[in-house]
C-alpha cells in the first residue's frame, strides 16, 4: 500500500494504482474522454492532466500511478489550463455543429468544454474531408472523430474483430478502417459495440426513421411494429423511466399514437424460433454419427456475421433457423396478412431491435417473400426510436397502458429472457426437454446458463442422454471458444452465440451511458418477467399452438422450411468466396 494526497485528501491504495483512480477512490472527479478501464489506458485525450508536486510538467491521471508520498492536486490552475487548451486543440479538429449531432445532449466532450467554460476557440479549424458510407448500417463521421481510440480497443480487446487501426502519422494520424480502404468492404459484425464506447458522436447507426415515417403518411400502408425482448429494459432510459413504468404496453400506446396500425412482441416470434431450433436440435442428435456437433444459434445476425467472416469452417453448424425478428417478419407477410385479408405488398414490417446487424439481415435477398419483397422493411434500434417518440412531442410517463394486439399479443417468458445471455439456450432447453420426454421440467431448471460470465458451461439429462452446451457473449469470448472446439480442447452438443457483451440487453442499438455497461443492470428485468410469467414454455403460448394448427403444420414442416429457416450460405460477407 502507499500513501498520497489528492486536493489535499490523504489516502492510501495499493501500490500501482492509477492517479484517476486513485482520485476516484478519493471520491474526487477527474474528467477524461478516452478512458476505459483495463480497456483503453493510454491517454490519448489528455484531459485528465493534473499537476504534482516535485514535476514541472503535468502527468496523464490514467496511466501514471501515485507513488508514496505524492502530493497531487487534480484542478490547481496550472491543471485547468493545461486541460482547458488540450480540449481546445481537439475542438479544432472535431465538427461542432452539436446541434444536429446525434449524441447532442450526452455527449462527453461536449460536457467536459462546458465544465471547461470554453466558449471558442483559439485555434484554426482543420477538418477531415474523409467521407464515409451513409447507406452502410454503420456511419463513420470522420469530423466529428477525436481519436481517442477507444473504438480500437474495444473492437480488438473485447469483441476480436480488428476492424478499426491507426492510420497515418505525425499531425495527420486518425482512426479509420484496416486493411481495405471501405467500411463496408471489411468483416465488421456490426455489433456496434464501437458506437456504444465512443464519447462524441463519430460512429452511428444510419437513422431510418424517415422511411417509417413516410410509411405512417402513406394510407395504403398497413404498418405494424415488432417489439424486441430487451427493448423493454432499455427504451425508457432516455425519459427517467423506471423498467416497470417503460412496459412494452405502454410503448405500444405510443407506436399506436404515433400511427402503427398494430404492434406486436418479438417474444411471440422468440418461441417460433425455439419451437424450430429445438426441434432442429433434437432432429440432429437423432442423427449423431453423421452430424457436427455443435450446433450453435442462429438468432445473432451480428454472430452470425462473424462466423462467415473469421471462422467459416462452422457455418455448416449453425441452426438453420431465422431470428425472431425474420421469423416474424416472414409470417406477418403470409399468415397475418392472409388472416386480416390484405396483399402482403401493402404491409409495412417495422422491426425495433437493440441491434445494427439487425438492419443488414432484414435487407438479405434470403429474407424476401415470394412477391421478393423484404420480410422486414425497417429496423429501428432503440436510439432510433427514442428520437422518433422526442420528435412527436410525447411524455411517456403521463401515458396510459395498451394491449398488444391479436393475435400475437402474448409470448412466454421463455421468450423474453431472449434478451439476456444465456437466454435462447435456457428456453431451447426447456422445450427441448418436452419434446424428448412429453414432460416439462421446472421452469428454473437449467438456470446455471444465466449471468454475464463471458463464456459459461453447463450439463443436463435430456430423456437419458448427457447434453453439454455452453453459453458465450462479446465476440472476444466467442473467438476463444471457437479456437478451442477447433484445437478439440473443448466439445459440446449445443452452443449459444450472443455478439454483444451480456446479450441483446448491452446491444449496440441500446440508449448510451458513457463509462458505464448497463447489461447486467438490464438482464435482470427479463427475468423478473418470466418469473412472473403465466407462460413459461415456449410450447404452451396459446398464439404458437394456433400458428401451428392454423398454418404451419408442425415444427420443420415443409412450410415451416420455407418460411422460418435458410440456408447460412446463401449470403456472402465481404471478401467470403
């Protein structure tokens, strides 16, 4: 341990500790945009400098560590000048114009030059030119970049993927994409992880809220809205809003008064995913001599891309089933549409996800309907959609609940905790598990598959066979597993994949809380809910039992092929032969 004082607060923390976090303990603020912990500590910014006694030149607060008997004062005048003009110099390479910037409001180098007073700026503004892609679901603003790294070390550190470098050197060094010269040329899973750690407003979801909108004008459009999981812990965020206030039905209120002529929950369509992939699943252990095993989920369209793009030699182990999102589009489009009697042509499919790889999947030509229109028209992550309720003036919390409507208004709670890591296996296994035996176990009883651990194992009886399956989330983690299966460290019979880190709930679509990972904070709603559930089982939702006798048959029915799964190779990522 050693002893120092921080604004003259003497305490003492074990040896090596940061100066920033020496001061945190200290309960003392130091501002900083590029600081992640463990994550990105190379003081890029250098707005955390502060000033100590004995050295003429200020120190970085987030990679030096206190030492005994040092004496440091985080906001002497000396300190505040010297992170007054480092602010100023990014402000001149960096697009001010905060006012039609996305991350306006909750943007941190926006809050540390106000906490500054810096009202100009003394330097001459020299802006990047550099354009990037406004179609890719992903949007580089290159002016707005200030070269903190962060996107870089979270996208290597945490997610694997190398997708962001360093580029350049001297005055002109900047971030940009490796290896190829586009953004949409690399093997980005557009998990979006970069955007939820940026601090200012230089990566984005591309906003489509226009074209839901035109459709709402539109009065030969039926529109109508999916609800995912985890948008029920996240949505209400931006408004104050407790999860138990921010309810999926009061959310449906404001779709329905926005213009959605219905609005239904992703839930439903998570148990068509699990009474499909179970089956699947079962379907191959029946046939072990002559399949691969593992097979892994399919509903992570941003896993999904990463195994195309890094580990291709298992995309023949994927389930063929769709996600819940395309699953849902496909029968809104055939089943709805033929229950409510209109031609699916006039049916506008608005999908809100937690998710960017969301709105690549839905523009696949493997997910188009037999007229080769899109099963989905638009994605919207849940940023998107906070925009669209703040444009219309709203105030969620003095509005009233509503139903969703018929005749997908229910799912189980085996549905809902899609939304969390280890979610999908724990309802697959829960019907899985009835399929074999006839029998349902306890609701709870595979629940060693819950949690944020980044790469959990578990094994269970299944009508007398052993099964082990393993639950991962973040791309990192799923890296590991995959180099394990493929050195044969490792095997298993069923292996969930989630490319964001603690599932859909910390998705790269979700509302952002600079510093702060909110995954696990949001996971445990979804499970108060299937606790609460009056369905548990994804077999038992009285919607799914009538799809299937209405108009699919049986699970892995010649219609259920052609409408619920799809062939993994049907599409290629860049560069994929």
């Amino acid at each position: 341990m050693v002893k120092c004082t921080i604004d003259g607060k003497v305490i003492e923390v074990p040896e090596r500790t940061t100066i920033l976090n020496a001061a945190a303990a200290a309960g003392i603020h130091i501002p900083t945009l590029c600081f992640l912990k463990e994550i990105n500590e190379i003081a890029a910014c250098r707005v955390c400098v502060v000033e100590v006694e004995g050295y003429d030149r200020l120190m970085t607060a987030c990679n030096n560590t206190v030492s005994e008997g040092m004496v440091i004062r985080t906001n002497s005048r000396k300190a505040r000048e010297g992170r007054r003009t480092n602010v100023e110099l990014i402000l001149s390479q960096h697009n001010t114009n905060c006012a039609i910037c996305v991350r306006s409001g909750n943007c941190t180098l926006q809050k540390v030059a106000n906490d500054l007073n810096i009202t100009e700026v003394p330097f001459a503004k020299q802006l990047p030119v550099n354009k990037g892609s406004k179609t890719f679901p992903l949007i580089r603003d290159y002016d707005k970049c200030i070269k903190c790294m962060r996107c870089i070390q979270v996208c290597d550190k945490i997610q694997d993927s190398h997708i962001w470098d360093v580029v350049n050197t001297g005055a002109q060094t900047t971030v940009d994409v490796r290896d190829v010269y586009r953004l949409e040329d690399s093997k980005c899973a557009l998990c979006g992880q970069c955007i939820t750690h940026c601090p200012v407003g230089a990566l984005r979801e591309r906003d489509d809220t226009d074209k839901v909108l035109d459709a709402l004008e539109d009065p030969e459009k039926i529109v109508v809205a999916q609800i995912a999981p985890s948008i029920r812990t996240a949505w209400g965020e931006p408004f104050g809003l407790n999860p138990a206030k921010a309810s999926i039905k009061r959310l449906a209120t404001l779709l329905k008064l926005m213009g959605f002529d219905y609005v239904f929950d992703t839930d439903w369509s998570a148990d068509l995913t699990i009474m499909e992939e179970a089956s699947e699943f079962l379907e191959r252990v029946k046939h072990r001599d002559t399949e691969a095993f593992p097979m892994f989920t399919s509903c992570c369209p941003g896993w999904v891309r990463y195994c195309k793009a890094h580990f291709p030699d298992f995309v023949d182990q994927l389930s063929t089933s769709k996600s819940p999102q395309q699953m849902f589009g496909a029968i809104i489009k055939s089943y709805f549409a033929e229950k409510i009697g209109v031609d699916p042509s006039r049916i506008f499919s608005v999908s809100i996800m937690p998710c960017l790889a969301k709105k690549a999947e839905c523009a696949l030509d493997t997910m188009k309907d037999d007229q080769g229109d899109p099963d989905v028209d638009v994605v919207l992550t849940t940023r998107e959609l906070n925009r669209l309720i703040r444009s219309e003036h709203f105030h969620p919390e003095e509005l009233e609940e509503s139903e969703l409507d018929n005749p997908f208004e229910m799912g189980s709670g085996a549905g809902n905790i899609f939304g969390s890591t280890g979610g999908v296996m724990e309802a697959a296994l829960r019907t899985a598990y009835h399929f074999a035996t006839g029998e349902n176990p306890d609701p709870d009883a595979f629940h060693a598959v819950r949690g944020m651990h980044g790469w959990k194992e578990a094994e269970f009886d299944l009508a007398g066979s052993r099964l082990r399956v393993a639950v991962v989330n973040g791309l990192g983690n799923t890296s590991k597993l995959l180099t394990a299966l493929r050195k044969g460290q490792v095997q298993y019979d069923f292996v969930e994949v989630m490319a964001c880190p603690g599932g859909c709930v910390g998705g790269g679509g979700q509302p952002i809380h600079d510093g702060m990972e909110m995954a696990a904070l949001r996971a445990p709603v979804l499970y108060r809910q299937d606790a609460d559930s009056s369905v548990r089982f994804s077999h038992e939702t009285p919607a799914i039992k009538t799809a299937y006798e209405e108009y699919l048959g049986a699970p892995l029915s010649e219609r259920a092929e052609q409408l619920l799964h799809t062939d993994q190779h049907g599409w290629k990522m860049p560069g994929e032969k």
